[in-house]
C-alpha cells in the first residue's frame, strides 16, 4: 500500500457511519461489530502484556482508536482497572460505552482527536495502538503532518519512559515503523505475528511492535 495515499478510511465521516450501523446492529442483534483487521493480534498483545512483570493490573492502559472497545473489555475480564479508551468517532465512543455498561465493567471511553494536544487525559503506562496509526496515515489532508503530531500526543501520554507504546499496523512494517519513530520511541520488543514466503522472501501480514520513549 502507497503510506501516502489518502483513503476514506482516513476519514471521520467513515468511521462515523460505519459505526452508526454497528450502533444499530448491536441494539438489534447483540452483535458487537467487526474486526478492523487481524483479530488475533489483540490475544496476542494481551497474552504478552500479562507475562510483563512490570505490566500489573493496576497499571493505567489507553486504548488509541478504541473502536467498539473489546481490547479494553478483554483487559477488563483479566482484571484490569484503570482503562480508558478514546476514539475521534462519537458512535464509536458510544457502542463501546454500550458494550462495557452491559458487560457492567466499569471502562471510561471519551471522544479525542489525536492530532491535537491531549493534555485532559492524563497519563499512562501502557499505550495502545491498533490499527489507529493506519487511519491517520490515510488521512486524505497532509497525513505526513497528521502523523507527526498523532506521535507528539502518544509521546506526551506516556507516563514514565519504561511506560510501554504497543503498536499493530498493517500498513508499516517494523522497520518503517521504527525509522518513522526514531527520535521519539526506541524498539523495545517485537510480539511475533504471522509471517507468508512470497517470491523467495519472508514477510508479514501485520505488524506488532512496543516501543519506549527515546531516555
């Protein structure tokens, strides 16, 4: 995929709709909604999380494009407490509020556009980041500017610098990844994700990655 090709996934007015449908369908049949992309990638980060030491149960996790909220919810059902989630879509916001109050997991969700400063949320150890990074990458207006300033806003909400940036793309690979962050996050661990031989080479679908603030 071109990284500098604008989309409509890169759009408000998409996500919005989009998930003004799965409102409906959640309302109607109970149905939380799709999987953006690679749905094992969330059981994946959750199973690394929960062997981190460091990581315990009453550090503060922030979702990034929290989309319907099941990341969280599945932090929730492994004992987490301090999770919140944050989405630049309204009706996202609002299905995942639906979801956790009928799950009666106490998850606090609010709408936040990650260009701009984010100084109301406070800070965290562990910062999330599924396929957010994609989305402002294929924003149709200046997405070079629109990802510069999405990463100033992670960096100012991580909490310490062993706090944690953990990152899923299919869009960049981990050494795009790591030469777009360079300067402000170090590669700190690689969660290993499917990999496909093509043409004598090795690649992988997805990528997943976590990060530290550079010391």
């Amino acid at each position: 995929m071109d990284n500098e090709h604008g989309s409509e996934l890169g759009t408000q007015e998409y996500w919005e709709s989009s998930y003004n449908r799965e409102i409906r369908n959640y309302k109607n049949h109970g149905d939380v909604g799709e999987i953006w992309f690679d749905e094992d990638s969330q059981t994946r980060v959750i199973d690394w999380l929960l062997k981190q030491e460091e990581i315990g149960k009453q550090s503060r996790v922030l979702d990034l494009g929290c989309g319907n909220g099941m990341f969280l919810v599945a932090l929730a059902n492994e004992g987490f407490d301090q999770l919140t989630g944050v989405d630049y879509s309204p009706k996202a916001v609002e299905l995942a509020q639906n979801i956790a109050a009928d799950n009666r997991l106490s998850i606090s969700y609010q709408v936040a556009d990650l260009t701009q400063q984010q100084d109301a949320l406070g800070q965290f150890d562990v910062v999330h980041d599924k396929g957010t990074y994609d989305a402002v990458s294929l924003c149709p207006e200046n997405p070079k500017e629109k990802r510069a300033l999405y990463l100033d806003t992670v960096e100012k909400l991580l909490r310490t610098a062993d706090s944690l940036f953990v990152i899923t793309s299919c869009n960049w690979t981990e050494e795009e990844l790591e030469t777009s962050f360079a300067g402000k996050f170090a590669k700190h661990h690689t969660i290993p994700t499917p990999t496909f031989k093509f043409g004598g080479k090795v690649g992988n679908v997805v990528t997943s990655v976590v990060f530290k603030k550079v010391k």
